[in-house]
C-alpha cells in the first residue's frame, strides 16, 4: 500500500457505527445497526457542567433471536489533550521505586510531530547519545500517552502511561503495573521540558 497519500497522519482505527441522533430537551436517542442486530440508546441528560455529564442511559439490542435492554448511570468526562504539549524535547527520571523498563537513569525523549519520537542516553562521560531503533512511535489521546519500540533484541515492547499534568515545563506520568512479586503499584515519572 502506498503511503503517499495524506493518510499516514492516522495512528489508530476507532470503531464507529453508522447511527441517526436526534435530540429532544434532554434527551438524546442514537439508533444504528451492526451485523448482530439494531442499536438504540436513549440518554437523558441529569446534568452537565463544563467538563462533566452524568446521564441515565438505556440501551437496547434487538438481535434476530433474543432482545437485550438495560439501563445505567453514565458519567462522561472531557480530558485534557496533551497531543500538542508532550511536543519537544523532555528530560527525566522514575520518580516511583520501582519500574519495567527503566535503570533509574537520566533520560530524554524528544516528541515529534509525525507521531514518533528519539529516545536518548546519558553516557558515563556526560553526553547524551541516540538510540537507533527501527521503531520509536507514540500517540497521545487525551491524558493517555502510548509507545512502542524495538530493541536491540528485535523484540517489540509497549507501553502506557497517564499524563498527569504538564504545567511550568514540567510534565508528570503516572501508570498502575504489576511488579515481579505479581502485585500492582503506582509508578510514577517525573520529566523537565529542555525544548
């Protein structure tokens, strides 16, 4: 497939149904249909404030041999989208005990427009040197930052981390992960913006 249409800019596949809305006071109805049946979802609007929305929401689906239809409280949120401000270059460290993947060293990461990035070491002689991956990308949807790469084993490797805040040049993670003892704990990383 050639990449030379405008279409390399699309990182991820979000799955959509086609449906009609149609909103009536508070109330919003959204009707669609899959290969397993018609959709219908009935929210009605509790409240909404700049940055929250709570609805009761009933969903129904009307398979060709079985009806389900529930109802639930929903609470939707607006996040913070950090796309634009994790651009640049950014240096730091585990601020948590423990880790997966780090050394507890000084690192950079430098966040690039297209979607991939360049992970730097600090050599025992002061400078900052490159790593040369065949793979280095990322996404940012919202306060959720996503990366792969490739090591020097070949071997794909993933992983998230929550953009807590970025304010005054600084950019704090934090992500839950399952320690070698199999039990969870925060880790948490702490970075300074270079440029």
């Amino acid at each position: 497939m050639s990449r030379t249409d405008n279409t390399s800019k699309y990182k991820k596949w979000d799955n959509r149904i086609p449906c009609a809305i149609k909103l009536d006071s508070n109330t919003f109805t959204i009707t669609g249909s899959t290969d397993d049946g018609a959709i219908e979802a009935i929210l009605t609007v509790n409240s909404i404030t700049e940055t929250e929305m709570q609805t009761i929401t009933k969903f129904t689906i009307k398979a060709p041999d079985s009806t389900l239809t529930m109802t639930i409280p929903q609470r939707y949120v607006k996040t913070i989208d950090y796309s634009e401000e994790v651009l640049g270059l950014w240096e730091g460290r585990i601020s948590s005990e423990q880790s997966v993947y780090d050394d507890h060293l000084e690192h950079r990461w430098e966040y690039k427009n297209d979607g991939s990035y360049v992970y730097y070491r600090h050599t025992d002689e002061g400078e900052w040197v490159s790593d040369v991956n065949k793979l280095s990308e990322y996404f940012v949807d919202g306060s959720l930052l996503c990366t792969r790469w490739e090591d020097n084993d070949g071997k794909e490797y993933r992983e998230w981390w929550e953009i807590e805040s970025i304010k005054d040049g600084v950019m704090n993670w934090t992500a839950l992960r399952i320690g070698d003892d199999g039990k969870p704990f925060t880790a948490t990383f702490s970075m300074t913006k270079v440029k």
